[in-house]
C-alpha cells in the first residue's frame, strides 16, 4: 500500500502526447516533475557538494543501495541519523535496491528463488541478497523511496529468459510489499519484460495489481534499438495507474527523456551527466564539446553562449580543456556543474512544454542531438 507520508498528483497535462506534469510529496519535501535525479553512488554526487546541487535547483537524488551497503554499511548510516543527515542532503532521495549492481559488477553469481548470491566488487566477499534484505537495508537507510529487487537479464536475451526473469521479479514483489514497514518510505515495485511488448504489458499488469506507491521501469536503454524501447513504454505507460509517478530507470540523453516524458515517464536518473563530464564532455543545446579534441585548445568562449552555470560564467572552453589535459580537480567539478545544470534546464523545458501544450514540438528540437557537432 502507499504510504500516507507520500503522495503523487498530476497538475498538468500536454493534449498532444501523454506527458504530465506532477508534484510528488515526500517526508523531506516536494519534488516537481518530470525530474532527472542526479546519481550519488555512494552518498555522494561525484564532484558535487550538496548544496550546490540545491543552487543548480535539483529537489532529489539518486543513491545506490549496492554500494552503501557494502561500504560503509546500512549499520553506521542507521546510527548517523540515516542517509539524509550522513551525506548532509535534507531534500528527497530515492535508492535503488542494488539489483542492477548485483547483476552488472559480478562475474559470477546464483540466481535462486530466496535471491541472488554475488562477491562484493571491493573484496571478493560473499553477501546473499534477498528481497527482503534489499527492503530492510533501504529502511535503515532511510530514503524516501525504495525500490524492490528486481531480476535483470542483458540484452538480447532470449523469450524465455526473460519470461523468467518477469516471473521471478513479481514473487519477489509481492515478498517485498510484505517486508515493507517503514512509516515515510514509499516503495516502488519494478516492471520488466526485456523487448517483449507483450511480457512487458503482462509484467505491468501485474505489478499494478499489488498496490505500489509508484513504478520503476527497468531493463530498457540497455542496448536495444530506441524504437524497441519507446515502444515497450508505451505498452506500460497505457496500463501503468495514472496516479502513481513512473521512473525510467537508467535513461540520460535529451532524445531519450524528452520522447519518454511524451510517454508519460515522470522520473529519470542516469550516470551519464557525470561520468562524461570526467571524460572531458560537455553538454550542450548544440551538442557535445567534447575537450579533449584540439580544435578547443584555443578556444575562448564558454562551454555555452547562454548558460549560466560557474563553468560558462567565468571560464572558457581553451582553459577547461587545459585543466582537464593536467587531470586537475576543478575541470572535473566545473564540467560536472555544467552537465548538471543543462539536465536541469532539459527538465525545465519539458515542465514549460507541458504547460504550453508543445511537447510534440520540443521532441521534434532535441531529435538528432546525439548526432549534432558544435561549430567553430
């Protein structure tokens, strides 16, 4: 059932698409979506310090329940006051249950009805990872959103496969919902179905059922064709309850989230912002400057004529490809605010095209982004 602390309503809708525009309450406070939820691993947005991603304007975050688990512990975290008051963020955070990690950093692991036995990727030892631990382990946390474990299969994987792992993640849902006992914490169940419309509708259908606060939607952009993809979220999108936020787990270009905004996603989070903002990439209305090409060395604009992020306001891009060429920490941390701050501005201009009944139109302006190379 959906806890009483938590609430979903929709304050918008654009006629053209099934895009909405939503206020989420949390025990920590109101998020406006659609959002991207920038990703702190492990209690932490790398580069980032909390309150500037409260001054870029981000109201939630994303942490991994994975890694805090095996380090440095739900334990320690419980007795700091929980994850809010150990990473010193006072606003919403969501947690993931660590299932894509288990499946993702082990080379090896046993899959079986109780859960999923994995090594811990920092030393080798051996953890049994139930439903029911995935639950208790974000209570003790305590986020304002727990996701089940799910079971996740790579792509591409075969029919049967996957209509394992469809089954299994909804015995683990229903183990989930009876582990469920944290007063404030809203707990989201998670669909499947690979690039399988129909597991995929059969997947939504019954997790629908169960009475979560809300939905992740889970194992898609993770290498299939987008065409694939956006057709699977439109199948659950139509059969998904309309009062309950929806979260596209794992999705971070402008293309990708504008077209599932228009589908009727509310809640991203992705890696992508960050990680390319280390690897010396910037992300632009424009496209990607990527700053380890020489045609930047003496370049003197901003990273972007209108932004006005720290990065743009008072560098330019000669002198970040400069100190991202000597690894210095401040390209890291400037180019991160960027990236940050262009996802933020993505996710504006998705809540003002709602309103404005234009979401066919901002689609149609962010189509071939991927492929778009700033000028000279």
């Amino acid at each position: 059932m959906a806890d009483r602390e938590f609430s979903f309503g929709v304050l918008a809708r654009d006629p053209g698409s099934r895009a909405r525009l939503g206020r989420m309450r949390t025990a920590h406070g109101e998020v406006t979506t659609p959002a991207f939820l920038p990703v702190g691993t492990r209690g932490t947005v790398k580069a980032m310090a909390p309150w500037e991603l409260e001054e870029i304007g981000y109201d939630m975050l994303l942490a991994n329940t994975y890694h805090l688990y095996l380090r440095p512990g739900p334990g320690l975290i419980g007795k700091a006051g929980g994850l809010h008051e150990f990473m010193g963020w006072r606003r919403p955070i969501l947690t993931d249950s660590g299932g894509f990690q288990v499946f993702s950093l082990s080379p090896t692991l046993e899959v079986g009805e109780e859960g999923v036995r994995f090594r811990s990727v920092y030393d080798g030892s051996e953890h049994l990872l139930t439903p029911e631990k995935a639950v208790a382990v974000q209570e003790e946390l305590g986020s304002d959103v727990a996701m089940i474990l799910d079971h996740c299969v790579a792509y591409p994987a075969s029919r049967e496969e996957v209509e394992g792992s469809v089954e299994l993640t909804l015995r683990w849902a229903c183990r989930s919902l009876d582990a469920h006992r944290a007063g404030g914490q809203a707990l989201f169940g998670i669909v499947q179905g690979g690039a399988y419309p129909d597991l995929r509708a059969r997947s939504a259908e019954e997790t629908a059922r169960m009475g979560f606060a809300g939905f992740g939607i889970g194992g898609l952009s993770v290498g299939e064709p987008r065409e694939d993809m956006l057709a699977c979220l439109e199948v659950q999108a139509a059969i998904l309850p309309g009062d309950r936020p929806r979260h596209l787990l794992g999705i971070g270009d402008p293309e990708g989230i504008t077209e599932a905004v228009a589908l009727g996603m509310d809640l991203f989070d992705c890696v992508l912002p960050t990680r390319m903002a280390r690897n010396g990439v910037a992300l632009t209305r424009q496209g990607k400057v990527n700053l380890r090409h020489a045609r930047y060395r003496h370049d003197l604009r901003p990273l972007e004529e209108d932004c006005g992020c720290p990065a743009c306001r008072s560098f330019t891009r000669a002198y970040l490809r400069h100190l991202h060429g000597l690894n210095e920490i401040l390209a890291h941390r400037l180019i991160t605010w960027h990236n940050l701050a262009f996802m933020h501005g993505l996710m504006l201009d998705c809540r003002a095209a709602i309103e404005a009944a234009r979401m066919v139109q901002l689609i149609r302006e962010w189509r071939g982004w991927s492929e778009r190379v700033p000028g000279e």
